[in-house]
C-alpha cells in the first residue's frame, strides 16, 4: 500500500498549483472541527490566546492533525513588497498557532519521524543565502516545534533560537518545517480544504492579523499539510 506523508513539512520545488482535484481525490479528505483544547493538556495562558474553533483534517477514517491558530497573529508593517514572500507582515520568530499530530506516520520532507503529540507553529521565512537560494518558489514557512519545549510563548525568538528549538521535533540536526502556500481565492467559505491534481492537500484559513501600528486586518493563509505519494507526483 502506497503511504502517504503526513504534515510537517515539504518546502515545494516551484509553484504551488491550486487548481481543485477531482471529486475522488477531494473525497480522500474531509474537515472537522477539532476536539476542546480544555481536553488537552494546553497551558491556560496559551489555550487563552488561540481560538477554540480548530481544524481536523481527516484521511478517509483516520485522523491525520488538528490544528489552532492565534485569534490574533502578530505583524509588523510592510513597507515593500518581495515577490516570493506571500505572507511578508507577519512576525517571523512569533508564535503563529498550535498542531497536534495524530497519526503515527508523520514525516517532515527530510523523511524524519515526528511523534504524535503537540508541536507550536512560529512563522519564519528562508533566508536569502548561498544555502538556500532555489529551495522554494516561496519563503514562508512554520516551524514546529515540541510544546513542551517552546517555554518562552510570548517572545518572539531569532532565527537561529528558533532553528535549535525546532530541532527537537525529530531529534536530530533540522527543523521540522511546514510550507506557507498561496491562498486560492475561489474557495470563500473558511476553513477548507484545497487539493491539488497531484493530490497535496492544504488547510486554508481566514485568519486576523494585529500589527504594531495601524488597525487590524484579515488575512487568508493556506499551509501545506499533506503531500502526496512521491510516485504520484508529490515532493
């Protein structure tokens, strides 16, 4: 049986295509809502801040992650805009959600195995160096990292700081990371999933953003959460 990677983590190799996938592939994965956070062993002050209403992305009958975001996600003020940054206002190092893993087969795209449990979500984007120019069409990406690790909720950490705590997903010398995709626009009725024809599959969210300076403003992300079988097309 082919099996497929769970969340955590694929930096895409060019565009993201969002165009819908056929009817069988969509039906492959349904949305719920996730279970309360007072049933998790969630610290108050963080349970706090995220809002109740999370997702659950379910694999024909099995549960693959639930995820919370930030009833407010940090931001600072753009002041130009960088074609291959898609989420360019939000604070990198900052805490931007919570995921728990469910599934068992969990896999970052370095192949490392995650275990189930609960992982924060810092927004970070990749640097512009000689080690990781041509990754990604795009830089965004999360980084995940043990809950019980990530002490220090209310700050935001540097990219290295964030690198070593992101380490202790997999035990071993990378982060775990998710990839930030381009939102599809036609999908208006939030949360949903979004599949493309290769068969990855994105949670698409509209989420609200509070910058430093200026007013609060509403922004659609979608985060790549599963990927298809490498044989089928997937990275």
């Amino acid at each position: 049986m082919t099996r497929r990677k769970w969340a955590a983590a694929i930096l895409l190799i060019g565009a993201f295509s969002v165009c819908a996938a056929p009817a069988r592939a969509q039906a492959e994965f349904t949305l719920q809502p996730s279970p309360a956070l007072s049933t998790l062993q969630v610290p108050a002050a963080l349970a706090d801040r995220l809002d109740p209403q999370g997702s659950r992305i379910i694999h024909r009958k099995d549960t693959v992650c639930d995820v919370w975001w930030l009833k407010s996600l940090p931001a600072v003020a753009s002041t130009n805009s960088q074609p291959d940054l898609l989420y360019g206002s939000l604070q990198p190092g900052s805490l931007v959600g919570l995921l728990e893993f469910i599934s068992p087969s969990a896999e970052d795209f370095r192949d490392q195995k995650l275990k189930p449990g609960l992982y924060t979500m810092r927004y970070a984007q990749i640097p512009q160096d000689g080690n990781h120019m041509g990754v990604s069409e795009y830089r965004d990406f999360v980084l995940l990292s043990p809950l019980s690790a990530d002490t220090q909720l209310d700050k935001t950490l540097s990219f290295d700081d964030l690198v070593n705590l992101s380490r202790k997903s997999a035990g071993t010398g990378h982060p775990a990371v998710i990839s930030l995709t381009p939102p599809n626009p036609a999908y208006k009725k939030l949360p949903a999933l979004v599949q493309d024809d290769q068969g990855n599959c994105s949670l698409q969210v509209d989420l609200r953003e509070s910058p430093t300076s200026g007013p609060a403003q509403d922004v659609k992300l979608a985060i790549l959460l599963v990927t298809a079988p490498k044989e089928l097309g997937g990275s």
